[in-house]
C-alpha cells in the first residue's frame, strides 16, 4: 500500500518537500488555512496531489508532517492531537524565535518533537528533515549527493517506514537513536545553520568514518578548510562534535563538543 502524505504548512519546507514526495509517487495532501494559494505548488507536484484543510490532510493521511513555524507547532499539534493518535508524525520544525535575530526557544521537554510526543501521546512522533535548509526539501540532491535525514524517535517501525518514505524521495536516512536525542538534532542546525550532506564517496563521510563515526556526517556547504561541525552516532548515543580540517580530505583535530 503506497504511503499517504499530509504536509501542514505547505511552506518553503513543506511545500518543497511535498512536492518532492508527490514526484516521487507518493499520494500528498497539503494541510493549509482557508485562503491559501497553493495553484503554483500544485502545479509542480506529481498527479496525486491536493489541498485541503489541516484536519482534513491529516485525517486522511498514514504520515503526518508538521511544517509550520516553530512558534506554532505545538498549537497546532495540540489542535490535532486526537486525529493523530495511531498516525506517524514527523516534527520537521526547529524552536526558533525571532527577536532582532534568531532566538533558540526549546520547550522544557528539551525540544519540540518531545513537546508534540507529551501533546499528543497516541501519535509515533519522529524528529526529521529539520537540519538543512529548505532548498534541500525542494531538491534533496542539490550538493551533488542525497541530503541526509537523522530520525530520531522511540518507535522504530515509524523510523523504518520513514527511511523508505526519505529513500524513495531522493534523501538519505540515518538513524538518530531514541526521542530523547531530538534536542541535539535540533539543536545540529541551530550549530551550524549550514547544509547537511554525505553518503556517496564524499570525503567528509571517509574521515568521518576514519574517526569511527558511525555513517552520520554533517558539514558545511564550503568543502575547504575550516572547522565542521559533526553528528556523532555510537549505539543510541548522539551528539555534536567538531572538527578542524586543514585541507577537505585530512582530519587534523578532533574536538567532543559532549552531549
Ligand atoms: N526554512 C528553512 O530553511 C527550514 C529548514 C529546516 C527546518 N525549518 C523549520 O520548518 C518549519 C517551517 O519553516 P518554513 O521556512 O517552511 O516556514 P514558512 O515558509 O513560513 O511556512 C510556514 C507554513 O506554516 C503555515 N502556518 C503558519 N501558522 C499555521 C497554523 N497556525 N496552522 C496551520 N498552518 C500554519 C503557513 O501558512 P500561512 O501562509 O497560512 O501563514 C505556511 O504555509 C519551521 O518550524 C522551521 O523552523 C525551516
């Protein structure tokens, strides 16, 4: 049975990112508010594609995205909660607020996809395809390899469905552990706002992999030298790491930056 896709927020990410979807074959619905003006995105979507109401995209749906600014997410989440009990829910949000610059808000659950997790306890809530920039929602390949996508959440057959779901639409998918490190995935792009990507034969995935790191690589879009920051995976462990590269291809000091 072929997943159906609800995107709420149909956005510089939900809407590039159920358009990808929607290419890919995938039936996706756009959960927008009355008024919304979706003829251009809808017309850059595959056939099975429209809009409706939120409660209507997400009722309909088997995965629910929440695309929306984070200064809202909870609200809507909370005005969806009885609709997304059974469904699985993927927070592609970051807690930023903007006060003469962008403001990092967590929630006091440590980040916003354990906030939607405690509001809406029937839902399979997974962290995902918050930690790169919108044009790579729109284009998953734009840097040459698939971007890559970190899952983090507690109920592993959401994270299965999701790979395939990420895998089918041209992205990388890569295990981030339990829930409880959905604060540090988070917490990857409020670190680097910079462009998430690996896989393939690039050098930044060989020294990651020189250094034991287990396939989850992140850096910034320059591959010359400087200072990367990296997602460091061991079992269900994550954290954030950096490291000073004084040409692309050589590590030249390692820094734990702990959990
Ligand atoms: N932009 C990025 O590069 C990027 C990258 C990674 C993650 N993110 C995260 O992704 C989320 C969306 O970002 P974005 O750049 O796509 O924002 P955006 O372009 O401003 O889009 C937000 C969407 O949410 C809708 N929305 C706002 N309030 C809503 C509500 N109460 N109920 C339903 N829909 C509502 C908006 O609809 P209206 O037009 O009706 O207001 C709009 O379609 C944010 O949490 C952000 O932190 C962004």
């Amino acid at each position: 049975m072929t997943t159906k896709i609800a995107i709420i927020g149909a956005g510089n990410v939900g809407g590039g990112l159920g358009a990808t979807m929607s290419r890919a074959g995938f039936p996706v619905r756009f959960g927008v508010r009355a008024g919304t003006d979706t003829k251009a995105l809808l017309e850059s979507c595959g056939k099975d594609a429209a809009a409706l109401d939120v409660t209507e995209a997400a009722t309909w749906a088997d995965v629910v995205f929440l695309a929306v600014p984070g200064s809202v997410a909870l609200d809507v989440a909370k005005s969806l909660a009885p609709t997304l009990a059974g469904k699985v829910v993927v927070d592609c949000n970051n807690p930023l607020v903007w006060k003469e610059g962008p403001v990092w808000n967590p929630p006091a659950e440590g980040s916003l996809a354990a906030a939607i997790a405690a509001i809406a306890p029937g839902a399979k809530v997974v962290k995902g395809w918050n930690t790169f920039g919108a044009e790579f929602h729109k284009n998953p390949s734009q840097a040459g390899v698939p971007a890559q996508v970190y899952l983090a959440s507690d109920h592993a057959d959401a994270k299965k469905l999701l790979a395939e779901v990420a895998e089918k639409s041209g992205f990388r998918a890569v295990d981030a552990g339990p829930l409880r490190n959905a604060s540090v995935v988070e917490n990857t792009l409020e670190g680097q706002r910079a462009v998430v990507f690996g896989g393939g034969s690039g050098a930044g995935l060989a020294a990651a992999k020189r250094l034991a790191v287990d396939g989850a690589w992140t850096n910034t879009r320059d591959k010359g030298a400087g200072t990367y920051q990296a997602l460091f995976c061991s079992g269900d462990d994550l954290w954030i790491g950096s490291e000073t590269f004084l040409e692309w291809t050589e590590p030249d000091t390692v820094t734990d930056g702990g959990r």
